[in-house]
C-alpha cells in the first residue's frame, strides 16, 4: 500500500520525492566540478602570477642591495660584513667578503614572501681613483678672488672664501675637520626638581658651571628645557669664573637668533620637557680643568611667562646658581642642584663659508657649520649663520655638519706609483727645446724637466722626478697605449705650468693626465696664463691658478684662484683608472645570478 501525503490540493509521493532529491543533489555535484574546472585554472594562474612577482621582486631586491654596497665600496663610505635592506615585508641580505687574491665577493639574498633570488658580485682592485669634485682641499682651505671659479662642486676640509665676484657654480661644502666629543653630560629620565626661571627679575637667569676633561674648542651644548605659556627670548653664553659665579668676561655665545641679544627662539621651545641643542657662534677654546659656566639668560621676565629646566644633585665637576646676570647677583639653586645638560666638544676648526655676497658672487647650494655673507642661489644648510650674518636667506639647520673627506689618492697610492716609475729604472734631467720630442716612462728622473714652447714630451710609462717640473708652453701628453687610462706624473720639487702649454690624454674618451706634487710649499704647483687642461694635486701643499688658467680637476692641501681662473669639472673625472701606476679603486670583476 502506497501511503499518500497531501499538502493542500497539491499531491506528491514518496517515491516522487526521492527521485527529485537525487536529482538535485546530481546537479550539484556536476554544477560543483564544472565550477571547480573553470575555477581551478583561474587559481592556477593567479598562482604562477603572483610567484613570478614575488620572484622578480626578490631578484630586484638582490640587485639593489649588491648595487647599494658596490657604491659604498667604490666610494670608500662606511659599510660591514653584512647589511639588510628592509622594504616593507621583504629583504635584501648581503655579505661581503674578502677573498684570498684581495678580491671582494658581494653576495645578496633577496627574499619575497619566502621566494628567494641571490645575485653575486666579484670586485677587483683596480688602477683607478673617483674625483668626485671639480675640487677637493684640504684643512688649508680655498680662497677664490677676482672673478675667478669653478664650474663644479667644491668639497674643502678647511674654510671657503670668496672675495670680487667669486662664484662656485655647484655645491660649496666646508666640512668639519675633526668630530665632536661630548666631554662633560649630567642627567637624564625624569628630572628630581623642576627649577623655574625667567619669571622675575631677581631669578631671571639661571647657570651651571663645569670642567672639561680635554682642552678643546666648544661646539655645542644641550639643556633638558621647557617653557609655560609663551616663553620669552632665551640668551646663551659660556662665561668664565669669577670667586664661584658667573663673570661678566663672555667667551661664546649660542646659535644667533636676533641682533644684539643672541637667543633662543621660544617658538622651538614646547611646554613639555626636551632636549635643546645650542651651537656657538664663535670658537672658544676652553681649558681642562678650568671651572667656567654656561649662563642662560632670559631679560624679559614675566609672571605669566617663563622657562622651567630640569635638574638633580650629583654632578662632580660644577654646581648650578640663579640670579640675575644684569646685576651679577646669583645664590645657589637649591640644595647641590645641577642642571641637566651636556656639552660637545671639538679639537679640530668648524668648516665656514663667507664672502660670497658681493658684486656677482654667489654659490648655488651651500653646506657648512656657519655661514657669513653668501648668497645662495640654492639651499643653504648651517647649524650658524641667518639673515643677520649678512646671508641672503635663512640657514636650514636640520642637517648634521659635513664631515672631512679622504683625498682620492692616498700617501700609500703616490708610494707605490714612484715604485712603479723606479722598476723602469733612471735618468738624469730633461730639458726639451728647439721643437723637440721625446718619449719617456715608466721612469724616475733624477733631477729636473723643462718643456718650452714648441716641444713635446710624451709620457710612455708613470714619471717620477725628483727635482722640478717647468712646462712653459709646451705640450706634455699620453702615449695612445694608455688607450682609455689615465697617466700620472710625480714630482718632489715645485711644479710651474705657464703660457700656452697643453696637457693631454691618450686621444682616447676619459684618458686624462694628472700632476701630483709631494712638496709641502704653498704653492707647490702654480698654473698661469690659459696653460691648459690637467688634472692636479698637492695633497701636502699648495695649487695656485692665476690669470685665466684653467684645470679639470684640483686636489690640494691649499687652494687659490685668482683673476678670472677657472676649473671645470669634467664628469668622465670620477670613473679615472690609471695605468702603470697605484691601485686606488675597485673594478666589477663579475656580476651574475647564482639563485
């Protein structure tokens, strides 16, 4: 018997539901495989697609970070044993080593979401040096007058000066030529009293007084500081000691804020607590051992605006006094309280650029610890020297100051150069005159070598000549075997380069000719009266260019240009291999994917 259910006037059996229920679970599994088909290749492909991004992105990560420590290699910066580079959630691992022939391997892992490429590099010691800068000076510095230039960057340790129309027509930086020293540091956390000054006349002003432990030039100095409400101009000074309190005797001021009162500027200042750093604007030497004091001034007092800073008890070398500097009425701050606050110090000069505002002078950017008469058609980045130090616009003093650069060639480079002149042996003095020719090198001359007007001396091989070197219109030029390389000729004595002569490269792009002078004269080489185009350097003396001379290069201890000279910066210059001559760069030796 067949049971019948009924729904309403609508009849259907069990039978009949059965076969409609695996009807419908027949089309689902077939919708379900046709769907799984069509999808399953979708997914395939976004697979493959998104494994070859990841596969690629890791190979570019790989060669970023290879090509990240090729140039800080080649470039002689700071690097380790290992560096990560971090972009997002990939990475770029690399390891340098040294290999047993002086070659250096460069290895990176770059790593994508766990797809990994590795690409390898081999650097070999070359014969080259990198002339980053149209020129380079040392801690003597560059003094550049009466129309004369340069058509490139200039990188000095030492200050710039600029007088009559003088113009750098690329970046001018004047590096620090040592590092600072933090000599004397009290305090740090949460201060134990808050000390309040600036809000009368009686506690206007607040000091500390230290002892360095080395003698050395001030640089700058840090307070833990803040204000309430508006806060007021804020004067800082170092002062010398008279019977326990702060003499009226200033030795250096802080950063210049509005003539005549030196200030901090209050707006910098926030009504929470923070570290302010002061740079001073003049060089003050201070002795160790000698107590002197750090004065901070605030004369115009208010009730409803003033300076709290912080402080504790403990430091050994000074205590900490208020009053008012105007009176030279101080009384101890508190119990044995000490500010909080610490002092840099440096033995070494502050890199300086000035006169660079009169008549047609100017630089483009300008880099130095002070500025004073620039104009800059560019930025200007100081930690002193604003509108009142006669600048045309206002420093930006959130860079670090530049530091002393090495010279592209070292002592050790010129010592193994005049080895490779010796191994080709000796000769006496040359003096070339009446027209003539001569080939020489790899050489050591012992004596001197003139080359007049209307002669020729072709370099064959690096010179080294012990005596002077006298070019007085001739021409002194590579042999074309050096092809691409540069050439390089020493000389110990005095080298004079004066009317029409010429010195030239091989014929080939990028092959140049450098004089290197050892003489510790100012000047040790002196070039006069359109003589040409050459690379120089006196790492130990002096380079002076008179009278519309011109060079592509100068490195020297030393320089002076003057009455419309000029050095144009070639860019082929960076990239020079010398021939015969010392090794001074790094060369890719290979590059390949090993991963």
């Amino acid at each position: 018997m067949i049971k019948k259910i009924k729904f309403k006037n609508f009849k259907i059996t069990s039978d009949h539901g059965a076969a409609m229920m695996l009807f419908a679970i027949f089309v689902f599994f077939v919708s379900t495989t046709i769907i799984a088909g069509i999808s399953r290749p979708a997914v395939r492909e976004f697979t493959i697609t998104k494994n070859t991004f990841d596969s690629k992105q890791a190979y570019f990560l790989a060669e970023s970070g290879a090509e990240d420590a090729l140039y800080r290699i080649k470039n002689g910066m700071q690097i380790g044993a290992s560096e990560t580079l971090v972009l997002g959630s990939t990475t770029a691992t690399t390891t340098i080593t040294t290999l047993g022939n002086g070659d250096k391997q460069i290895l990176t892992l770059g790593d994508a979401d766990d797809h990994q490429r590795k690409v390898n590099m081999v650097l070999g010691q070359g014969l080259g040096a990198a002339f980053n800068y149209g020129m380079q000076v040392g801690t003597g510095g560059a003094t550049i007058t009466n129309s004369a230039g340069i058509i490139g960057n200039l990188y000095s340790n030492g200050p710039i000066l600029g007088f009559n129309n003088a113009y750098v027509n690329g970046t001018a930086i004047s590096a620090n030529s040592s590092t600072t020293n933090v000599d004397q540091s009290f305090g740090s956390g949460t201060p134990a009293s808050d000390n309040v000054f600036g809000n009368a006349f009686s506690t206007e002003d607040v000091a500390q007084s230290f002892k360095l432990n080395t003698t050395a030039y001030a640089d700058s100095i840090q307070f833990y500081i803040k204000k309430v409400n508006s806060g007021n101009g804020l004067g800082v000074r170092i002062v010398s000691d008279q019977s326990g309190s702060p003499s009226t005797n200033v030795l250096t001021t802080g950063q210049e804020y509005n003539s005549p009162m030196t200030k901090i500027i209050p707006d910098t200042l926030t009504t929470n607590y923070q570290w302010v750093k002061i740079y001073f604007t003049t060089r003050a030497q201070l002795t160790a051992g000698t107590t002197y004091w750090i004065v901070l001034d605030a004369p115009n007092s208010q009730a409803s605006n003033y300076f709290i800073i912080g402080g504790d008890t403990g430091y050994a070398n000074g205590t900490a006094k208020i009053g008012s500097a105007m009176s030279q009425s101080w009384s101890q701050l508190g119990v044995n309280t000490d500010l909080f606050f610490s002092i840099s110090t440096t033995t070494g000069t502050w890199g300086s650029i000035r006169g660079f505002a009169s008549g047609a002078s100017y630089v483009n950017d300008a880099y130095s610890h002070s500025m004073t008469a620039v104009k800059s058609n560019g930025t200007m980045k100081c930690k002193v020297g604003q509108l009142s130090a006669g600048n045309n616009k206002a420093c930006d003093t959130s860079y670090d100051d530049p530091v002393a650069a090495p010279y592209p060639i070292s002592d050790q480079d010129i010592t193994d150069a005049k080895a490779v002149a010796l191994a080709g042996g000796t000769s006496g003095s040359i003096s070339l005159s009446g027209g003539a020719t001569q080939s020489i090198g790899p050489k050591k001359i012992v004596g001197n070598v003139s080359v007049a007007s209307g002669t020729t001396l072709n370099v064959t091989g690096t010179l080294w000549i012990t005596g002077t070197l006298t070019v007085t219109g001739g021409v002194v030029q590579l042999d074309p075997s050096y092809g691409s390389n540069s050439g390089m000729i020493i000389v110990d004595g005095l080298t004079t380069i004066s009317g029409t002569s010429n010195f030239l490269g091989s014929g080939t792009t990028d092959s140049s000719i450098a004089v290197v002078s050892t003489n510790v004269a100012n000047p040790a080489i002196t070039l006069s009266n359109s003589a040409g185009s050459v690379i120089l350097m006196a790492p130990n003396g002096g380079v002076t260019v008179n009278n519309t001379a011109h060079a592509n290069q100068i490195t020297a201890k030393y320089l002076t240009l003057n009455n419309s000279a000029t050095v144009t910066y070639l860019a082929g210059l960076v990239n020079t291999n010398f021939t015969s001559g010392p090794s001074g760069g790094w060369n890719l030796k290979s590059w390949k994917e090993t991963q």
